[in-house]
C-alpha cells in the first residue's frame, strides 16, 4: 500500500483555478498537493478562448453590470503577473494578443458610438482606424468601426504548462478518489489507496465536482451546466483577429480569437452568440453552415475556399444559478474541512484563489510541518484544443 502523506491544502482540479489556487498558496509557504485524473487544464480552461475580459461585452446595455464590475480589475493582475511582478511569476506565458476588440458592422456603426460615449465604459475603451485596426479588418471594403479593450489574450497551453512549472513535486495524478474520514468528520481524501490528511481539502475540479460531491454524499452546492457550440475554422487566408462582433443584443454576435498552428496557418475560434442555446441546437453541419453565412456577411473579402471546419462542444460548469443565469463571480462554499468552488470564467482565477485565501486566514490555517513529499505520478499536461480535430 502507498504511503501516507500530509498536506496543508489538498487541491482536486488541474485546471487554471486549481493550479493557480496552488501556485499561490505554495508563494505564501503553504503545503499543498493537486490532484487530477485527466490531463492538466485538459477540461474548460484549454477550450476556453483565452480572453482576459475586463467586463466592458457584460455592459452592451450601456451601464456596468455587476458582472462587469467584479471582473474590471483581472487585466491588471494577469498582466502584472505576465510581467513577472504580480502574485505569481507568469513571464514566459505566450501572449497571443496585447488588446481586444469590439467591432461593429457598418450597419450597427451608430449603437456602437453612442455606447462608447456613456461614461460607464469611456475610460475602458480606445477608438482605433487604419493601420492600428485589427489585420483581419485592414481591408477597403471594411465599413465598421473597432474599439481597442483594455483586455488581453493569452495561449492558455502555455499558460497551464507555466503553472504546472509552478506547482513543483505538488501534482500527483489519480484514478481513484474517495473520501477519507475519521468517524464523521472528513479529514482527507484516499486517492488510489494512499490516504493523504490535509488541513483543508478544495474541489475545483470543473464539471468534474458534481461526482465529487456524490460520492461524499453531498448534493450542495448545487452544480449547472451551459453548453456552447464552438467553430473552429483554419485557412492559409485567415490573419489575427481578436474581436467581439457587436449584434445588436446583449452578447457579441460572435466573439473571435486567433491560434497560429504548427503549419503556420492561423486557426480561428468562434464564439459569442453563434455558439450559444441556437448554435447548441445545431449538428455540426448545420453549426458551420451558420458560421460559412456570418463570416461571409462580416468578412466578404476573405477567401475561405481551402478553409477546413469543426465543431468543439464545451459545458461550462458553474454553481446553479436560477434560470441558468451565468454567476457574476467566482464562487465557493465551505463545508467544514472542504471547501467547494468554481471560478465561473478563466479570468476570475485570482479571484478565486482570494477567496479560498480569506476562507483559510479566518479559520487560523496556517503553514504547518510536513515530510517531504516523494516523486509522486505527474498528472499529463494538455495539448491545443484542435489536436485530433483539423
């Protein structure tokens, strides 16, 4: 039988929330152990488009929601992160694009001035023409208009291999994971026969909590699920675009990030509007026959007759919310010893982890001793969210 080990915090979930919940605990001295049955951001966050979103698509209304208001800070923290002088050491991370941005069709140019100009949202945005346009959109027959966001994108593979750096000898892959008590009290988690205690045990495992949950018997907190219906299109035309396309409701028409690949084309990903409840309805050929129509009536001068398609089905994995709104915050609940949380959108990450963070200083949980952990299996870390797809 394996070894028993020990551990301040006992982390289930290799995704982006999970590995940053980690990096940070172990920069303030804490004990920590992750652990994942899969392969490491291998679930919503390497899917995920890779947006920093600073809250200013949750505001298209023309007033700041509370959506947009929790989220405006994140830029900052990601790109002090990114510069090495954050809460964690993110140099090195492959910065895909510096801005996003919002565009309008010619024909929806006037909504978006007089959205610009309300002073919610001035002091987020920047009006860019010509040469600084996104290249997608140098072109004479673009009529529109395009606000520079004060928002970033990453690639999230480099991301998660940067946190899976980060995380040291703390990653241990699974099997097998039970709950492990004495008497009624859970103190830890039997992970392929080896029992691990810990001080506090965290579920940030995605849409992977729900199990862990039943198999503690649990049914709260309560998990939903919100499909999307992504496109992903890649042709040797495509150049860098990283854009919400205003449509005239509440979300983007669609909502575009750029990924170049390794023959040196660049892959499109296509979100927004196009992948939500009418896009999940779709079959992949209808999904894409959807998507062929949107880019032609957006981008008519490009040519995607060489161009090859997919589908990418995602379920974001959130608290319930009632009539599946989507929450506004990162979200977590306390259960004595386990803490049950989801950051709700890869931006919120940071926040996340300060709230697991408030969670531990008001028990008293602190740094204790422990053995040194031995080499332990390392969980995998996922590839490009196209591999086996294009």
């Amino acid at each position: 039988m394996p070894e028993s080990l020990s551990t301040d915090v006992l982390i289930v979930g290799g995704g982006v929330a999970g590995l940053w919940l980690n990096a940070r605990l172990r920069r303030q001295g804490f004990a920590t152990l992750l652990v994942d049955k899969g392969t490491l951001g291998g679930g919503q966050s390497v899917k995920s488009q890779g947006i920093i979103h600073g809250g200013t698509k949750y505001a298209l209304h023309g007033a700041l929601t509370g959506a947009s208001e929790a989220i405006a800070d994140m830029p900052r923290r990601w790109r002090e992160a990114l510069d090495g002088t954050g809460e964690l050491d993110l140099s090195g991370v492959r910065l895909l694009s510096d801005a996003h941005y919002l565009w309008s069709p010619g024909t929806l140019a006037g909504n978006l001035t007089s959205f610009f100009a309300s002073k919610a949202v001035r002091s987020r945005v920047g009006q860019v023409k010509g040469d600084e346009l996104p290249p997608a959109l140098q072109h004479p027959r673009f009529k529109g208009k395009v606000y520079r966001l004060a928002e970033l994108v990453l690639d999230v593979p480099s991301l998660i291999a940067r946190l899976a750096e980060l995380a040291g000898p703390s990653l241990l892959a699974a099997e097998r994971i039970e709950p492990l008590r004495e008497g009624d009290e859970l103190v830890g988690l039997r992970v392929d026969g080896r029992d691990i205690r810990a001080q506090r045990i965290v579920f940030s495992a995605g849409g992977g909590t729900a199990e862990l949950l039943g198999a503690l018997g649990l049914q709260q907190p309560a998990m939903q699920r919100r499909p999307l219906h992504m496109v992903l299109v890649k042709a040797p035309t495509l150049k860098p675009l990283y854009a919400h396309c205003l449509g005239g409701g509440p979300k983007p028409r669609i909502t575009v990030t750029s990924h170049p690949t390794e023959d040196g084309q660049w892959l499109w990903y296509l979100g927004g509007e196009l992948a939500e409840a009418a896009g999940v309805a779709r079959d992949e050929a209808s999904q894409i026959a959807v998507a062929k129509k949107e880019l032609a009536e957006l981008v008519p001068w490009l040519d995607l007759s060489e161009a090859q398609w997919a589908t990418l089905r995602i379920d974001r994995a959130e608290p319930a919310q009632s009539s599946q709104a989507r929450p506004d915050n990162a979200f977590l609940a306390e259960l004595g010893r386990l803490l049950v949380g989801w950051p709700t959108k890869l931006a919120l990450s940071p926040d996340f982890a300060d709230r697991v963070e408030a969670a531990l200083a008001r028990d008293g949980i602190r740094p204790a001793a422990h053995a040194a952990l031995p080499a332990l299996p390392r969980p995998p870390i996922t590839g490009p969210f196209w591999e086996g797809l294009l």
